[in-house]
C-alpha cells in the first residue's frame, strides 16, 4: 500500500498547476453555476497530494473543523476516511 514515488519536478509542478487552478477559480465562480466551486476543488486536490507541507497544515484545518474535513476526505478519496467511516458505522457512532 506504499505510494508510488514521483519525480520532485513533477510534484512541484503539480503543485504550481494546482495553486493556479485554485487562483482561476473566482473567475470562473462569476461564471453563473456552480463552476467555482469544482475548479476550486481540483485545484486542492493537486495541491494536497503533491506537498506534504500543505498536507500537514490540512491535517490541523480538519481538526479543527471536521465536517470541512469530511468533504475533503471525499473529494480525495482517501483510503483512510474510509476506515474511519467504517468504524464509525460499526461502533455505532455518527
């Protein structure tokens, strides 16, 4: 279940590309609809998969603010939201 190392270069400029799709997205958000919001959303996306730092500072939003969290969690797919749900579900807790 490791993660497959990517090229340093690759990951900065993913990063790059994500904080412009994230700077793009109020132009978009003047766009009547919803656009905005997934442009922001894809953006984020790269931009906490491809930096730790980022990831990290994530990490203390979401505890913070859990339901923002949660959103995230699913827009991510993450392997370990899952877990927690499922737990969540098995012990009773919502």
């Amino acid at each position: 279940m490791s993660r497959v190392k990517r090229n340093p270069l690759l990951r900065a400029l993913l990063v790059v590309l994500g904080v412009l799709i994230i700077a793009v997205s109020p132009l978009v958000g003047v766009i009547p609809g919803p656009g905005g919001i997934f442009v922001f959303a894809a953006g984020l996306v790269l931009v906490l998969r491809n930096s730790p730092w980022a990831l990290a500072h994530f990490a203390r939003i979401k505890r913070r603010w859990p339901r923002f969290g949660h959103y995230a969690d699913l827009a991510l797919r993450r392997r370990s939201a899952r877990r927690r749900r499922e737990r969540q579900i098995r012990m009773g807790v919502r």
